[in-house]
C-alpha cells in the first residue's frame, strides 16, 4: 500500500508502517503541495498525509478523495540555528529580533511557496509586518527537512521548521512563531479514489486513529486533536 506523505512525518510514518496490519506500507515523502500533484497527475497511491489543509482540499477539488480527510495531529513553527552558534546565545525572541542580530550576508532558509511549512511561515512574518524586511533574507528549500539539513549542517545560520523537526537534529530552537499569526498547523489523512488497496487505506486512516498511532505522535513531540 503507498502512502504519500508530508516530509516531516518520515520518521512517525515509518514507525506506524510496522505493526500496520492492512498491508504492506510502501512511503514517499516529500512536501505536501508536490506530493498533491503527483497524485492528481496519476502517481499511484493508497493514503495521502498532508501537512496542511489546503493540498487535502486541492485533491477534493480534483475528485481524487474516496471520503472525508481526518485531522491526526497538530505542530507548531519554530525558528531554529546551527547547535553552538552565536545566535543561540543571544536570547532571541521573536522573528525582529532575529533581524537584528542577523550579520549583513546572513540568509534565512525557509521551505518554497506552496510548500506547508514556507506557507504558515511567510504569513506569519507578514502578518507582523515584517514580509518586506524578510524578503531579501529567504533562501527557498524544497521541504521543511531540506531546511532543517541546511541549518544544521551550517549552511544558513537560522531557519524555520516544525517544532517536531526541531527535536531530530544538531540544531538549536531560538523561538517558536506566535501560532495567532498563521492558520493551525494540522496534519490531515485522505483515502484516494485510485487507491489500488481501498480498503487497506481506510484500514490505514483508522489506525491514525488507535492509541498507538496517538503515542507514536505524541512521543514524537506532535499535539493530538
């Protein structure tokens, strides 16, 4: 059974693979707005993952959802640095604060428009006024985990990422983004139309749902609805 889901689920989705009963989990991973196109183009999949709504909504556009999306689980925005770097060390609060400690050539990675994690990012920071001041400062990433990889290999001194992403590599959380100034970060499950095992992806949605699943997530540091 192929599950198409969003980067920064890899690790919990190939721990719900195991004990998963209705078949043998087949992932992909990638950002969720790349994964929706693939699945609307006619790549073949059972269950799609989608770290934002809005991707789940362009596939029911699309005729391509067999039921209705559940919500599994929820995550938050944070602002994260290289472990050991001096910005780590500043206290920085908030994403002004940020700017001003910032060195000249400092960029700020951050995952491309259309991508979830970018999306809830660039509305946050324009939200509080700071888009413009922001803009010269982005370096696009294809997924939030491409821009977790920059940060804690050195690349780019900061960048914004899930909280859960945080938790799994060499890199240190400067501030989490005020949740009030982006729309909920929630992870939502789809069985597909053209699923070639139908009924392994609903099998698959209700295991989201069992108390496992749950202690999967939340050991994984993901809020639960």
């Amino acid at each position: 059974m192929r599950v198409f889901a969003a980067a920064s689920l890899t690790e919990v989705v190939e721990a719900l693979a195991r004990p998963f009963e209705g078949g043998h989990v087949v992932p992909s991973f990638g950002a969720s707005s790349e994964l929706a196109r693939q699945i609307r183009d006619g790549a073949p999949a059972d269950v799609f993952l989608s770290a934002s709504r809005e991707w789940v909504e362009f596939l029911r556009a699309a005729s391509a959802l067999d039921g209705e999306p559940l919500v599994f689980a929820r995550n938050a925005l944070v602002c994260v640095a290289p472990r050991g770097s001096p910005l780590a060390a500043q206290g920085i609060a908030d994403p002004r604060a940020l700017l001003a400690h910032l060195a000249p050539g400092d960029r700020v990675a951050i995952a491309d428009a259309g991508v979830p994690a970018g999306d809830y990012a660039r509305e946050a920071l324009a939200r509080l006024g700071l888009r413009d001041a922001y803009r010269p400062r982005l370096v696009g990433q294809k997924d939030v985990r491409a821009v977790l990889h920059a940060v804690e290999r050195g690349e780019l001194p900061a960048g914004f990422v899930y909280a859960t992403d945080a938790k799994l590599a060499a890199v240190e959380r400067l501030f989490a983004l005020d949740p009030t100034t982006h729309p909920p970060v929630e992870y939502q499950a789809a069985a597909l139309r053209a699923a070639a095992n139908p009924a392994g992806a609903r099998a698959f949605l209700l295991h989201l749902r069992s108390d496992a699943a749950r202690a999967l997530l939340s050991d994984a540091g993901f809020a639960l609805p």
